[in-house]
C-alpha cells in the first residue's frame, strides 16, 4: 500500500506542476504579439497540458486505490470530503485550463496576461488546502 501512495504522491505533484506552469505560460502568450512566439506557446502549452493531463489520471487512479482500501475509514471524516471536493473542483480548473488552451489555439483568448496571473494562483491555494487536510486533518 505504501508503494500506492508513493505513486499517488508522485502523480499528484506532476498534474500540479503543469496545472502551476501553464497559466503561466498563458501570461506569456497573451503577452506576445509575435507570430513565432504564439506558434512556440501553442506548441508548449499543448504538450505541457498532456503530461498535466497523465499526472491527473494517475492522481485518480491511485487515489481511488486508496480509497478502495481505506473507503470507510475515510468516507466519515470531514477533512476527507472537504479535500474530495476541493479534487473536484482542481479537476474543473484542469477542465477550465484545456477550454483556454483552446481559445489560444484558435487565436480567440479574451484574457488579459494580468487576468492569467490572478488565474495562476487558484491552484496554489488548492494545494495548501490539500496538504493541510490531509496532514494536520484540521477538521
């Protein structure tokens, strides 16, 4: 079972690097009006998305293997739902992050690069209420 969350954690720090990394290449893209710097950002960001996006997955993946295992334990605890719902609502900013990456792709982002940085930050604060929960289990 260690091994689980081992591979859990592992996952769960890729998917937020790329969830930490591409709002902040969207400032550099709403930035630029250089056409070989756009192509350059479309491409990044597009690869970049799909190793966030395998992260996720593998998140899931063992963080319902987890769960399997410690389902009712877990299921009872406050912290516990609070930090599923916080999941959830990381799994909607991921969601929100592709619909962007679009809009970019099809040159119709209607976000200023100030905009991206505010956005930036949504998933740092995702990841303090994440550890906290999990760690100091506060509720």
């Amino acid at each position: 079972m260690l091994w689980v969350k081992a591979l859990h954690i592992i996952f769960m720090v890729t998917w937020f690097a790329g969830l930490f990394y591409l709002p902040r290449l969207f400032v550099y893209h709403a930035s630029t009006d250089n056409p070989a710097s756009i192509d350059t950002f479309k491409v990044m960001e597009r690869k970049l998305f799909a190793i966030a996006t395998l992260g996720a997955i593998l998140t899931l993946v063992f963080g319902f293997a987890l769960l399997f295992v410690w389902l009712p334990v877990y299921i009872q605890e406050i912290w516990f739902l609070v930090k599923l719902v916080l999941v959830l609502a990381l799994m909607i900013y991921h969601a929100w992050c592709w619909q962007l990456m679009m809009k970019f792709r099809k040159d119709q982002n209607r976000y200023s690069h100030v905009w991206y940085r505010w956005f930036n930050e949504v998933p740092v604060l995702m990841l303090f209420g994440i550890v906290i929960l999990v760690i100091v289990r506060p509720i």
